[in-house]
C-alpha cells in the first residue's frame, strides 16, 4: 500500500478544484482528434501529390 495514496482525499468532480482536471481532459481529446484529423489530412494530399515532389517534401518538413 502506498502511503500517499492514502492522504489524498477523493477526486470529488463536482468541486470547483476539479474544473482544472477537466479543462485538461478536454483539452487532451481536442488535441488527440486534431492530430488524428490532421494526420489524415496530410495522409491524403501526400496520396493525391504524389507527382510533385516538392509539395510531399514541404509538408515532411512541416510534420517533422
């Protein structure tokens, strides 16, 4: 058993210290879907640029 564990108190999120623990979940799930979306997108115009390089090298620079 770990000692710490057992002071800290419940995580209550109906208290007002708990907005913070939310706002970060959130935040988290935007920015998963943002970069599975982007992710896609970037899949996509690399299929449909095949025949200009530039463009695909463009965009590994920006990616990376």
């Amino acid at each position: 058993m770990n000692p710490l564990s057992m002071n800290e108190p419940p995580i209550d999120l109906t208290s007002s210290t708990a907005w913070c623990l939310r706002i970060c979940i959130f935040l988290f799930c935007l920015f998963v879907c943002f970069f599975f979306f982007f992710s896609c997108f970037v899949i996509q115009s690399r299929q449909n640029l095949v025949r200009d390089g530039s463009v695909v090298r463009n965009l590994k620079k920006i990616v990376i």
